[in-house]
C-alpha cells in the first residue's frame, strides 16, 4: 500500500485497494449482514500514516483473536 501511495495514490485508495476495493474486485461480500468479519485494530488512523500498518494492536480472523506479538 506504501508503494502504491508513493506512486501517487491517495492514502484511502492505496488502502482501498488492500481493502474493500479488492474484496468488491474478487466478489466477495463487505460490510454487511452474515459476511465474514476478519479485521484489524490500529492505534492511529492508517490513512494519515501508512506505516501504522505494520504495528496492528489486534487481528481478529475467522472470529479468533490472533496473538500480535
């Protein structure tokens, strides 16, 4: 996402594209009723800094909190 950013992308598109765009992209649901909810927890907003993304506090995957350290 950094390279895409430094590419010129703006951050919430580089993220995007990570993100929601791709789940879209590949026919996968979003966010919505029944749909699958991995997801990750950050102490800073990734779209002022992308480099928040290396240093997620929690990972929940399949429902299952995943151990960050």
């Amino acid at each position: 996402m950094r390279h895409l950013a430094s590419g010129g992308l703006p951050p919430d598109v580089a993220l995007g594209a990570a993100c929601w765009t791709a789940r879209a992209f590949l026919g996968l649901p979003g966010l919505e009723d029944g749909a699958p909810a991995d997801f990750l927890v950050y102490d800073h907003d990734p779209l002022a800094d992308l480099n928040v993304l290396d240093r997620p506090m929690r990972i929940v995957f399949n429902g299952e909190p995943i151990p960050t350290s």
